[in-house]
C-alpha cells in the first residue's frame, strides 16, 4: 500500500488523536493475491498463494503516524528461511510520518523507492495482469524497498514531491539477465555508500497524472554492513504516465538505467538498461447491469506490451546473452464485484532472442484489500 497519496494536514478538519483510547488510534489493513500460472509445454503448472500483507498503523498524534507492511510470500517457510524461493516473511514498510505543515512532512524508517507506477501503488486490483509485468519485476522490481529519512509534500495542488536519502543496492548480487532485481537488501541493509531518490508527481486533471523520478547510489553495500568489494554506482531516470478517456484507460513507463563501474561487477552485467511499456484498458461493464449485488461492479479487458534489455549497452560483447533481450504481450480481463476485491485472467506471449525462446503462459488471479 502507499499512503503517501494525501498531503498531510490537507486542511481538513483534525481529530485529536491524543484523546482516544490506544485502540481508537490503531489501523488495520492489507492484502492478498492467490495465482494460478500454466506455461506452455513442459513448463510450470502452479497454484501459488503468492502474498499475504498485513497492513498496522498507529496514530501518536494528530501529526505523528506509523506505517507498517508485512509480507507473507508463497504461503510456507522452510526453516532456512527464504531461500530458493521457499517463501519469505518480511517487513516492507515501517515508517513514521510526520506531518509538520500543511503542505509538507518527513518519514523516517522503511519506504517503497519512488519510482515508477506501480513500486508505490501494487495492490492486486490496482493494476492489470495477475502477474507483476516484465517491466515492474526487472527494470523497477517490485516491491523495492528502503531504509532511510525523507520529506513529501506538495507545491501545489496539483503538484507532488518527494525525497529521500537511504539504503542503496547490493551491486555484488546484479546479474546479465536479472539486472538489479537481486540487488535489493532485504534484512539490515550496508549504509557504507547510500542513495538520493526522489519523484515529482503532476496530476494536471482527475483523469491524467505523469510522474518523473529518479535515483542514485554506490554499490558497495551488503546485508548486515558487510561490503562486497565492488567500485560501481547507478542511476536511474524513469517516467510514466496515466491517463483516462470516457472508459478508456492508458498507461506507459519506461527507464534507463546507467552502471558507472559495471566491469568490476558479475561476468555480463550491462553498462545500461532500459525498459518500457504501453498498456490500454476498456471498461466493459454495462450501467444498467449496476443494480443490486451488481451496484458497484466493473470490467474491463486490456493489452499490454513490455520490453527490456538488461544489456542495452556491453563494455565486452563476448559475455552478451540472448536471454537479456525480451518482450512481453499480455492479453487479459479484469473483473471487480466491489473495487477492493478482483477476479483476473490473462494469457502472456513471451520471446527472448534465444533459439527456444520463453514459453507462453496462462494466468488466474483472485485478489483483494481491506
């Protein structure tokens, strides 16, 4: 969840929080995604509760908030924990909020990196496609997370900013085809060489907004303070965009990505990375279908197209793989008896430059938040 949505204070009419009793200032939410995933051929076939977050929140003061997430990934934990994709039990956010002006506050603690659309913003019925895309689990991996100290706020009203200085990447753990995915640090993060991240958000009317954000950082940093020994820093510029026409919906991302110091890293990480995609989406559902259990029901059936080359640029060419350069179609429906809950479906056609190429996949979802 992000809740950085709302300017703090937003010059609405304040409760004080301070005299409610402990359980009056408690919060509760979160979310869930169960997926079914069928490849083509020999491949995978898979029922997988993919996420369980628990969402706490507490309200010290009008002005001073806790924000927490925890994630249950895969729905088991063998007891060496996380490992080979056996599960993972982890916080991804725990932050305080405080709220010092009407227009402006700062967080300090566990944040989402500011970048892209859906790294911030990735309950299930929030976005298309029951899987995360090729272009959010690669060149923005979701869920990215920092620890560190920023401030938000607005310029205006239809103007947004945010800015943080934290915990960077692990440039030991980038690979040729994975690129940075692996570098995120999950348990107590190395501060030896931190990052600048920040986004600037205009929404210029209710049906269109563009975002702009960026990042940079060392990476020299490891689990638990150690340091992998690597002399290489990144950069990241990214857009996006979202718009909406009557019932149709648009949506577009892309980024660059520069490894200054990619030599000294693993055999194959690319000097550059780049990444886009393009999505448009029609509401389907009937008006006059919207009565009774149906009131608050919708539909809408959408395309999307991802591409990624996480070695767009090679200092040796001898360690170029075909597997770096891909690209996604997806082809789905969504469907929502209520807005927090969704039932999805879509059909992927992958393709990489190699000789047998990705095999195409059938997904199912059924997801939900409170």
């Amino acid at each position: 969840m992000c809740f950085w949505p709302q300017a703090p204070a937003d010059a609405q009419p304040q409760i004080d929080r301070t005299s409610l009793a402990w359980y009056e200032r408690v919060s509760l939410g979160g979310y869930a995604e169960v997926h079914f995933n069928q490849e083509e051929g020999s491949g995978k076939e898979q029922l997988d509760i993919h996420r369980f977050v628990l969402y706490l929140g507490y309200d010290f003061a009008d002005w001073i908030q806790l924000h927490s997430e925890t994630e249950f990934e895969h729905g088991y934990l063998k007891e060496t924990g996380g490992e080979n994709g056996d599960g993972e039990l982890k916080l991804e956010q725990l932050y305080l909020d405080f709220a010092y002006g009407e227009t402006w506050g700062v967080r300090a603690g566990r944040y989402l990196q500011p970048l892209g659309i859906v790294n911030q913003r990735h309950e299930p019925e929030t976005f298309y496609g029951v899987e995360r895309s090729l272009f959010d689990t690669t060149v923005i991996p979701t869920t990215w997370f920092a620890d560190g100290v920023g401030a938000y706020g607005s310029i205006a009203e239809d103007l947004r900013w945010e800015a943080y200085l934290g915990s960077s990447l692990d440039g030991n753990a980038f690979s040729a085809t994975k690129g940075i995915r692996d570098g995120r640090m999950q348990e107590r993060p190395g501060m030896n060489q931190p990052a600048v991240s920040g986004r600037l958000s205009w929404q210029p009317s209710p049906t269109w907004a563009v975002g702009v954000s960026g990042f940079h950082g060392g990476l020299n940093n490891g689990d638990e303070g150690t340091l992998p020994d690597v002399d290489a820093n990144l950069t990241i510029a990214c857009l996006d965009v979202e718009g909406r026409v009557g019932r149709f919906e648009f949506k577009g991302a892309a980024a660059r990505e520069w490894i200054d110091g990619a030599e000294t890293l693993a055999p194959g990480v690319g000097d550059r990375i780049d990444g886009w995609q393009l999505q448009a989406a029609h509401r389907v559902f009937p008006d006059s279908w919207r009565t009774g259990v149906h009131a608050a029901a919708d539909a809408a059936f959408f395309v999307r197209y991802d591409w990624v080359d996480t070695q767009a640029q090679l200092a040796d060419t001898s360690e170029a793989e075909d597997a770096a350069k891909r690209d996604e179609w997806t082809f789905g429906v969504s469907y929502w008896p209520v807005p927090s809950v969704v039932v999805k479906a879509d059909y992927q056609l992958r393709d990489d430059e190699s000789a047998e190429g990705l095999p195409e996949r059938f997904n199912m979802g059924l997801g939900w938040s409170f």
